[in-house]
C-alpha cells in the first residue's frame, strides 16, 4: 500500500516527539501538526523542483491535430518536452505509417518556412451540422478553392460549389473517412495544402509547431515531465515520488519543520541530510550508466549532414 499524506506527516511528527493524527482527525490538525502538514508539501515541492527528469514524473501526450493548423499548446503541467520523441502514430483511415518528427530550429523555421503558414486555408462551421449534410455553413469561404475537399475533424468532405458563407454539393465521408456530426466552431481546412508533418519546432511562448502543416487529422504523441501542481491535501492523498524514497521526504519535512520553529542549526544539519537523499535520488534514477538524460537536441534540417532546403 502506498505511503499516504498521513503516513509522511505522523512519521515527521514522531521524529520531532509531538503528537501524532489519525485519518479521523486529519482535517483537525493544529501546531505543529498543521505546520508539519506544510512542511510534508514543501519537501514533495522542493524535490519535484530540483530535477526537470524525474522518471516517476514521465508521461507521454496523444494528441489528435488539427487540418491547417501549424502551432499547438502543450499540457498544462508540463515541465519538460522531450522533442527527440515527437512522432506521428499509425493511421489505417488515413492510410500513414508512423513516422519519428525531426526537430527544426526555430530561427530556421522563420528564415525558410514560415511562408507555409501563408498557405493555411482555413474557416469555421458557423452552425453545427449532422452526417448527412450536404450544405456545409461556415463563417465564410475566402480563399477556398471554388471546387475541392475539406477535412472538419476526421472527416473528409468533397464539395462542388460554394457561396460567400457555405460549401455546397458535399460528399460526406469521402477518402474512406467516416460521415459524422460536427459542432458549431469546429476547423474546417482546405485538404490540398500541408501533409504529414516531419518535423516539430518550438516555439518562443514555449508552445510546439510542426512543418509541414497537417492536411488531415494525425494523431501526434510526445513524451514529457510533469510538474505536479497540486499539493497534498486529504489523508490519503499520495505523490508520485516512489515509496522507496519516503525517507527523504521526511527528512525534507523535519528540516522544514525545524525552520518554521526558527531552529536553524537544526534546519541546517537536517536540510543538508535533506539534500544528500535527493542526490542519492539523482544518482540512483538520473545518472546511470544505462539512462540517457534527454538533453540532447536532434541536428535541424538546414545543418551540413541534412538535406536541402524542403521547398
């Protein structure tokens, strides 16, 4: 069974001889045993802090783009994007093998593709509409071609007219793609420009962009570190952190504990016994022989050893 917010608190409390909680008077906790509490979180905070690559805090993200859209955001607790894992996912609808992403400079992608974002045509459904739909109501149809075929999620769509605010004539389903309902203000793309993206690029408001644009509803997955946002709050709450490192959240939370009290001498012994077990974290988990640390940043595709320019 995993070690739990009371576990780590009652451990702290019985090191520094004070009264210990149960999981019934948890909530009712005062003193010391509210400021033991708080320290129990600011040692989980201080360790998740000290290391962007802590595996217990890997994940990996899928997510399903969007037809002529370049940028994208990340997950809203990352920490660090592994960019050497960016890849496209295997599609039997779209007929596409999965595919590893290079990484693309930023300064390059400005110097030499951005223009490509001047080839994204794309509106939006003014109104939602079912899967037998043949007019297809957007805010408007500037600059799509008179004939053509759109994508609206995954769904593929023909048309062979169109006025200022519709597309009319659809085929629904079109290219083996399946006829489905769509909500007021989903992306309509024109489907004749992008492709399969082959490379990701990152952004200066830390979101990510892929060159080429896609022209159909890929799925993308990426690995990434999580920063756990929420602290410890109900007596059973848990962390990530693994068991076996227990001890060092407790001695993280009795030096805490110590500097709340304003004993520093006793803050300074136990926050440098602190420090010494998250090395021993570092060592045991980031600096292995066998565990590469994802620092490492693929060649751009402008660089000597890569082919030349894609357009």
């Amino acid at each position: 069974m995993a070690n739990t917010f009371l576990t780590y608190t009652n451990e702290t409390l019985a090191k520094l001889n004070e009264v210990q909680l149960t999981s019934t008077d948890f909530g009712d906790a005062r003193g010391i045993q509210i400021q033991v509490k708080e320290a129990v979180n600011q040692a989980i905070r201080y360790i998740n802090q000290r290391e962007f690559g802590w595996p217990f805090n890997a994940a990996e993200a899928s997510q399903t783009l969007t037809a002529g859209v370049v940028r994208y955001s990340l997950p809203s607790n990352t920490k660090h994007i592994d960019y050497s894992t960016f890849r496209i996912r295997k599609s039997e609808t779209f007929g596409n093998a999965a595919r590893a992403l290079g990484f693309l400079d930023y300064k390059e992608y400005v110097d030499l593709y951005i223009k490509q974002e001047d080839d994204t045509v794309t509106t939006t459904l003014s109104s939602g509409i079912d899967d037998d739909d043949t007019t297809i109501p957007v805010s408007s149809t500037s600059s799509f071609d008179s004939t053509g075929t759109i994508i609206i999620d995954s769904e593929n769509i023909t048309y062979t007219g169109t006025s200022s605010t519709s597309f009319t004539g659809a085929t629904r389903g079109a290219e083996s793609t399946t006829a489905a309902s769509h909500s007021t203000g989903a992306t309509v793309a024109q489907i004749d420009a992008g492709g399969i993206p082959t490379h990701v690029f990152r952004n200066p408001d830390n979101t990510y962009g892929l060159f080429p644009f896609p022209n159909r509803a890929y799925t993308l997955s990426f690995d990434y570190y999580t920063f756990p946002s929420a602290d410890l709050s109900a007596h059973d709450d848990t962390t990530s952190i693994p068991d076996r490192f227990g001890y060092v959240i407790t001695d993280g939370a009795i030096a805490y504990a110590y500097l709340y009290r304003s004993e520093v001498p006793l803050y300074e012994r136990s926050f440098a016994l602190f420090n010494a077990g998250i090395t021993h974290m570092q060592t045991l988990l980031i600096n292995r022989h066998d565990y590469i640390r994802s620092t490492y940043i693929p060649r751009s595709i402008n660089s000597t050893y890569a082919s030349s320019s894609i357009f």
